[in-house]
C-alpha cells in the first residue's frame, strides 16, 4: 500500500499502539479516520494533529457503534484500509477471572472485530486494492499462563485472518496479521510490567512497533512478528509443543506469584 493513497478506518486509534501508528502514517500522508471508546483521548489526538483527521467516538460492540463507524466512513468518501486495534487483556489466572469481563473480551478482540470488518467489506470492495490488518500477538500462537482469555482470542483472530485472506485470495483485498511482542503500554498494568522484568521478557516501545507496522503495510505482507526470541517461540510451539510447555512450566510460579499478588 502507498501510504499517500492510504485511506483507513483504525480501531484502538487512541490506544499506546494506535497512537503512535497514527503519528506514523500521518507523518507519510495517509488520511485517517480514527475509533475510540472514550472522546477525550480520541479529542486529545484531533488536536495534536489538527485538520488531519476525522473522528468516530464509538463502542465497536454495540451494533449502533458499529453503525457510526460504517456512516462515517461513507461520509469520509470511502476507505481502502481497515486497521482493526482495538483490544482488551486482563492478566490472571482463568480461576481469578470474572465472568462477565471474559465475555467482554472475547466480545471485543474476536466478536466486534468480525462484525466491523463483515460492515466494512463491502466498502473496501469498492477500492481498486485494499488491505485489512490484524492486531494479533505473540499470545495468538502461544498459549501462555496468566493470559487465557486473551490468547485465546488473539488465536481467534489469528484463525480468522488466515481464512478471510484465503476467502479474499481471487479479490485485491489482503489480509495483514500483524503480531506484537510485550509493548508497553497501558493494556500492561504494573504488575505485568514487574513480571515480565522478573522472567526477562523484553517490552517494546510503541514507537517501534507502530514503525514495524507501516513497513508490513507499505509492503502488503501477509504476516508479521515481532520480537526475538518470541519469533523463535513462535515456530517451536508450532514444531515442538513439549519444548515450550517445560520452559513454561518453569516460569509458572513466577507468573502465579504475580497473578495471585494482584490488588
Ligand atoms: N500492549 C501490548 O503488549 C500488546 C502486545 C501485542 C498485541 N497488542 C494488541 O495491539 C492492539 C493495541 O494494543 P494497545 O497496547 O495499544 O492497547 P491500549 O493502549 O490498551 O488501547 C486499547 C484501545 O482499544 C480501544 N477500545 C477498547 N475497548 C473498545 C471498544 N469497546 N470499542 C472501541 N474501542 C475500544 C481503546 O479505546 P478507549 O480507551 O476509548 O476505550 C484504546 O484505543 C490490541 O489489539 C492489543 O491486543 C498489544
């Protein structure tokens, strides 16, 4: 995709991520219409970018938030990409877990992210070429304790762009799974931060992934993952399961130490 000529919808706009990948693809010309949950972060980065992009102050699992965004887009003159960022993670452990907030993750990561993109199909259809990208993660091809929930729909959307890139493959719509590591933002609380310091699992800054991401976009990649030795993980969960579960098992403690330690 040539930046310049990059029209999108991103979810999660006014998230650690979307924020800086907002700054990035606006700093190369792309025109942007920007999701969020809460309008004083979303108007915080109207005004940081004045006159340079639109806002949609939605909750993208309300069928009328999904609506406001499908409005808006028509009424910003089409799109040609769909960047779908918007997340939620709670760390503990599955016992520690209320009910509803399960419900509200999987609600937001898998379900609203599948209707936004079924809503916005048909307008990106229209485009000459258009790109749809994923926010997955590490944990969306390894399972890992402490984050149940959240792997488990970051495997849903990682299963979800492999078929709908394989449904879109006689289209010139692709599909583009993008995979962080750790980043820090404010989806890790402190105590993550702690954990992850304890067991030597490297943060990114959202700078750089967001930097990562526009490379991914520029060249319409299929997949993309960052982080060394999580790339590595990545490929030896898929080859040699027992491998990764014996290291895991020896970060187990560690990491129910600070699961159980949560105020
Ligand atoms: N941070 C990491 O370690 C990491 C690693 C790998 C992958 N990722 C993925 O990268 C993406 C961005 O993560 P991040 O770290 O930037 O997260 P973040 O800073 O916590 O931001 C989350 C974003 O999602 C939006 N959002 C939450 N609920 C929403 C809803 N119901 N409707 C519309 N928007 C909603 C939030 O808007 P409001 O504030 O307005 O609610 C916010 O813009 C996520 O998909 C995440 O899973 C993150």
């Amino acid at each position: 995709m040539n930046i310049p000529e990059c029209r999108a919808v991103i979810t999660g706009a006014s998230g650690g991520i979307g924020q800086a990948l907002v700054a990035e693809l606006l700093r190369d010309g792309a025109h942007l219409l920007l999701v969020g949950r809460q309008p004083e972060p979303l108007q915080a980065l109207a005004e940081a970018h004045a006159g340079k992009v639109t806002l949609v102050t939605a909750d993208i699992r309300e069928r009328s938030g999904r609506e406001a965004v499908v409005a808006a887009a028509q009424r910003f003159g089409g799109i040609n990409t769909l960047i779908n960022a918007a997340g939620v993670n709670h760390f503990g452990l599955l016992e520690q877990h209320d009910e509803t907030a399960i419900a509200e993750l999987i609600e937001l990561n898998v379900t609203a992210t599948l209707q936004l993109t079924h809503r916005l199909l048909p307008l990106l259809r229209q485009q000459g070429r258009a790109l749809v990208v994923n926010l997955g993660s590490t944990f969306g091809s390894i399972g890992y304790p402490g984050f149940t929930a959240y792997c488990a729909s970051k495997f849903a959307l990682r299963g979800f762009s492999e078929a709908l890139r394989r449904e879109l493959a006689d289209t010139l719509i692709k599909v583009l799974y993008f995979a962080p590591r750790a980043t820090q933002t404010r989806m890790n609380g402190a105590q993550v931060v702690a954990m992850n310091d304890e067991l030597n699992v490297a943060m990114d800054d959202p700078h750089s992934v967001a930097l990562q991401l526009l490379a991914a976009i520029r060249r319409e990649e299929e997949e993309r993952y960052l982080g060394w030795p999580e790339k590595l993980f990545v490929r030896l969960n898929s080859l040699l399961p027992r491998l990764v579960d014996q290291a895991l098992r020896k970060q187990l403690p560690i990491i129910q130490r600070f699961a159980r330690s949560k105020p």
